[in-house]
C-alpha cells in the first residue's frame, strides 16, 4: 500500500481508537450534566445571581461547574444572565466555569492525558476565573459596559420559564423524560466539534512528524523558561485557527504534549476554546464587538498568565507530568479495541443512551431552532467530510 493510503488508515483507526475510549466519558459527562440542567434551570440562575461581589461570582461559578461544557451553549446562557441584571464578572465568571471546571471535561482530561491536567484544569479554571475578576474590575469602563448591556437587550430576549419543584421534578417519568431530552441534545450541540476534532488529532498523529511541532513550539523537549513563555502565547494561536472546541480538542492536546510541548503550552490550548474566532463573532452578535474584543483581550491574558504560574507551581512542587507516561498518543492504533474495562464502560452507557432515547420520545420536542449559522454549515460540512474519510480509511485497511 502507499505511503499517503497507509498513513491514512492509520489516521482512520487513531480516531476511532480516541472515539471508542471517550465515549463512556462523554456519556458519563452529559448525563450528569443533562440531570442538572434539568433539575437546576436558566431562571433558577437569575433569580440567585446578583449584579456583583463575591456572592454572585461564586454563584456564577458554580452554575457555570453543573453547566453544559458547549461554548455556544454557554456563550447564550451568560448572555442571558447578563442581559437579566447580572454584573459582568458574574457573567464571565459562569462561561469560564462552563467550559473549564464541568464534570465531562475533567473525566475526557483524565482519559486521555493525566491527573496532573485534570487538576491543573480544574485550579486553572478557578484561577482564570480570579485573574478575569481583577482585570475586569480595574479596565473596564462604565461606558462600556452600559453599551454591551444595551446591545445583549437588543440582540434578542430570554424565555420566561417557570422554576420548577425540582424534588417533584426528580420523581416524575416527565423529569427523567427531559433529562433524556436534554442527554440527546448535548450530543447534538458538540457531535459535530467532536467528530471534527478528533479526526485533526488522528490526522496528526498520522501525518505529522515531531518535527513539526519542534518548530512550531520552540524548545523541544526540555524547554528553558523563554520558550515556556513562546509556548503558552503559542497554543492559544494554535487554538485560534483550528476552532476545535473544549471537548473536541483533548486529543489533540495529548498528541501535542507527547510530542514535547510544555505542560504551560498545552494547558494554554486546552484553556483557549473561548478565543476561537466561532465564539468571537457569537460574542460580538451578543454583546458588540467592542465588548467581544474586550473579553477576548481579557480572556487572552488571564489564560496565558494562568498557565504560566500553573506552570511554575507544579514545577516547584516537582509535580511536572512526564511525557512518557501519557500512553494514549503513543499506543498503536489496533491496540485500542480491547477487552477492557474501556468496552464494559462503553456498553453500560450504550444502555444508558438506549434509555435515555426511550424517555425523551415520551416528550415530543418543541419548535425548531431558527437558521443555522453559516458557521453551523460549516461544522457540518466538516464533520460530514469527516466521516467520509474515517470511512475510506477503515475501508482502505480492511483491504489491506
């Protein structure tokens, strides 16, 4: 077979491998979320949350950790939150939370890199969350802010849903029915950055020489503190242009990590899905450009700086994680489909799902959602041609 036909099988069955090991995870993940979203509204966050202080931040926070991990999901929901009185910081606070500290993220982290990531995920989020606060509070104007409020009225109202009795919520067939249909929509708002994401992370790992990633980020494998620094303003470039979301790019992520890139680096990407340009130009239609340009500011210099001292604590405590001992990127691509608690996982979910399928058709769907973006049509077309080419490449070796 020739080489590029070779390589590209072997891009098919990395995916694949990456697909069949996360997907208890992602499972796991949108189960719990989908259980709390049910069970703990939109509206149930607006009457709690405050215009600011500490009591709102933590609120926002917190509502942000039982959230949905979707950037655009949670892109909407902050804009809700602010457009109904909730101060900025609050707001922010909820959509780094939100795409930082949930539940799913953390399990997809662990799967694929190592404890360290997951803990440095996690006190990351919250220290992005402090730096957002600090930053916020000393350069934003009044102005400013009383614009980007005036245009999120403008940009469209929020339902007026009732609160509901969550207990009597908990113990209903019509509860358990919603969280089934809110399981499938989960799937349904990040199915297309996943299946687009981890084809790039199998594509790369196919195609890609170490080289490469040697050049792109400086430093090779025992970086000195300059290329650190290069690394982690690096990753969130990387992350600009290849739009993956959060759960689309741990892949990736582990891919790079094994190749040499700094913890700082790869923590840096993993922590930009909220500077991509698909959620700059959704923030700029909610809040203006003037105030998406703002957030996208701060957000870049909160990450960055995030990384950096994350960096720089775990190497002080001599907690580092080693490049080695990440196998995920590194095991051949067969050796994935085991007979391991990976495949008794992944059909226990199987049977969730299958339940989860059977609740949410005792809830017939509400109305359509309005026009898909042109970058919704672009999602498609990708995840589309993705499935095209996973399905070449298994063709191709089952010809082999």
């Amino acid at each position: 077979m020739e080489p590029f036909l070779a390589h590209w099988a072997e891009a098919a069955l990395t995916t694949l491998g990456f697909l069949w090991m996360a997907f208890w995870a992602f499972c796991l993940g949108y189960f719990i979320s989908s259980m709390i979203q049910v069970f703990v509204t939109e509206k149930r966050m607006q009457q709690t949350m405050g215009e600011a202080g500490l009591r709102s931040v933590a609120f926002g926070t917190f509502f942000g950790f039982i959230s949905s991990s979707c950037s655009f999901a949670a892109l909407s929901t902050s804009r809700a939150l602010f457009q109904k009185g909730a101060g900025l910081v609050p707001a922010l606070a909820f959509l780094l939370a939100s795409t930082n500290l949930v539940i799913e993220l953390g399990i997809l982290i662990f799967v694929f890199l190592s404890w360290q990531f997951v803990v440095g995920e996690y006190l990351g989020g919250l220290i992005l969350i402090g730096l957002m606060w600090v930053v916020v509070r000393f350069t934003l104007t009044d102005r400013l802010e009383a614009d980007a409020r005036q245009h999120a009225e403008q940009a469209g109202g929020t339902d007026s849903e009732e609160v509901p009795d969550w207990k009597e919520l908990a113990g209903s067939l019509d509860g358990w029915a919603r969280v089934g249909r809110r399981y499938f929509m989960e799937w349904r708002m990040v199915w297309k950055d996943v299946t687009f994401g981890f084809t790039v992370a199998g594509i790369i790992a196919a195609f890609v020489p170490p080289a490469f990633f040697e050049t792109l980020f400086p430093g090779g494998a025992s970086p000195g503190p300059w290329e650190i620094g290069v690394q982690t303003l690096v990753g969130p470039l990387a992350a600009f242009f290849t739009f993956i979301g959060s759960m689309g790019n741990i892949p990736l992520a582990a891919i790079l990590f094994t190749s040499g890139v700094s913890f700082a680096g790869v923590l840096a990407f993993i922590f930009s899905d909220l500077v991509v340009f698909p959620v700059l130009r959704i923030s700029a239609r909610y809040f203006g450009w003037k105030m998406a340009a703002y957030i996208l500011g701060v957000f870049l210099v909160c990450l960055v700086s995030a990384s950096l001292l994350l960096h720089t604590g775990f190497a002080l405590a001599g907690a580092l994680p080693d490049a080695g001992s990440v196998e995920v990127a590194r095991t051949m691509p067969s050796e994935r489909f085991q007979l391991d608690y990976t495949f008794f996982l992944n059909a226990g979910f199987l049977l969730v799902s299958a339940g989860m399928a059977l609740l949410a058709r005792r809830r017939p769907a509400g109305g359509h959602g309005g026009e898909q973006s042109w970058m919704d049509v672009l999602l498609l077309v990708l995840a589309t041609a993705s499935l095209v080419w996973l399905g070449g490449g298994v063709a191709l070796h089952l010809c082999r």
